[in-house]
C-alpha cells in the first residue's frame, strides 16, 4: 500500500488526496507503538510537503471547491506530520487572523486551529477556549473543540476530556469532543480512561437511545494490540 500511495505524488485530484490521508491515518494509528513509528512519519510527511507547497495557502483565480478542498487536506496533513514549513505558516496566520480575523479564509480556519493545537502550548490551548466561548456560530465552535483536541499534552487533553462534561460544552457535543480526544494518539489512553470512569454519566445521558453509546464504546478502536 505504501509503495501505491508513494507513485501518487503527481495526482492533484481533491478525493483521491482524501481517501489517501484517510487511509495513512489509519496506519499511523496502528504503528505508534512501533519502531520504526517515526519513519514512517517521515514517510508520509514527504509524501504530502510537496503538493502542500505546490497549492499553497492562497487561492488562485478561478479556482473551484475541489481546489479549496485540496487545499486544506494536504495542509492539515503535511501539517500533522510536522512539516516546518507548514507549521510556521499556520503560526504565521494565527497571528495575523488574531489582529484581523477576515485575513483568515473560514475554509481553513480548522486547518489553523488545528496545526496550532498541534504544536502549542497552554497559551494557545486557553486562547482557542476563550475564542470557542466567544464564537456566534456553532460551526465555528465545532472547528475550534475539534481542534483543541489535538493538543499533545496529557494535562491539557485530561482538562478537555472534564470540560466536555460541564455546560461549556452542549450535551449533543460532549461525545464528538472525547471521541476526537480519543482519536488523537496522545489522548487515547486518557480518553478511554475518562469513558470508563465516566460511564454512568454517559449511560444517563445517552443510554435512551440512538448511537452515542456506540460512538463511545468504539474508540478502543483506536488501539493496536488485542489485550487494549
């Protein structure tokens, strides 16, 4: 698989680029506790850096959705996969969105916030809650909890997992900001942890019906050896 996704460098084509990511995702999951886990980062970080640096961060003209879409994968993904370049661009226009919010297209609002969970600190990880707080529209909310689970540190996702709880975040939310800690590699543990300690209180408030429950319970799917 990896060598049919390397012959890939020259395609341009927005699905394809997703239903790659999507896949090397997946395989990042499942080698963190491998060996030859940062290689294979390196692997899919050269993969991506070229097309990223090729789109770029600024729309042409004359560009469609597809473009913008393409955009946004290669960027997050280069980005997660700790291109520099990539990293320094998104701090670049974190800055600049702070002092002028317009600068910063919404298309990759979630691209930034989420590289600057990336790579932040407790700073970054009180400024994204106090802009979340702040935020008129849910969908904007929704970019920044999901980006504020990216953080690496362990207190700072324990800190995420806890307010998901509380009235800061809807009660319709509270599952996608665990299943997001959970999928991210340095919160799974914690997030399991924090569903199994928790459980009664999810039991009470999704316990009625539909696919909460299930959405849960699947993110021991997150990990890689049969006894986790």
């Amino acid at each position: 698989f990896l060598s049919l996704a390397q012959a890939y460098g020259n395609e341009r084509d927005a699905s394809v680029w997703s239903d790659l990511a999507s896949n090397l995702r997946d395989i990042d999951h499942l080698t963190t506790d491998e060996p030859f886990y940062q290689t294979y980062r390196s692997f899919a970080r050269n993969l991506f850096a070229p097309v990223a640096q090729e789109i770029g961060w600024d729309a042409r003209t004359g560009e469609g959705h597809l473009d913008s879409l393409l955009r946004s994968t290669v960027l997050s993904q280069a980005g997660s996969y700790d291109d520099p370049a990539v990293l320094d661009q998104a701090k670049e226009r974190f800055a600049r969105f702070l002092n002028n919010p317009s600068s910063l297209p919404p298309d990759l609002r979630g691209v930034v916030y989420s590289l600057i969970s990336h790579s932040g600190e407790s700073a970054d990880y009180d400024k994204l809650w106090d802009m979340e707080r702040q935020a008129d529209l849910q969908e904007e909310k929704m970019r920044l909890l999901l980006s504020i689970a990216r953080f690496k540190q362990p207190e700072l996702l324990q800190e995420t997992l806890e307010r998901a709880l509380t009235p800061e975040v809807r009660s319709q939310d509270a599952i996608t900001v665990v299943t997001a800690v959970a999928a991210n590699v340095h919160g799974r543990e914690l997030a399991w942890q924090f569903v199994q300690d928790q459980w009664e209180e999810f039991d009470r408030r999704y316990g009625g019906g539909g696919f909460g429950l299930m959405r849960l319970v699947s993110v021991s799917g997150n990990f890689a050896s049969e006894e986790r």
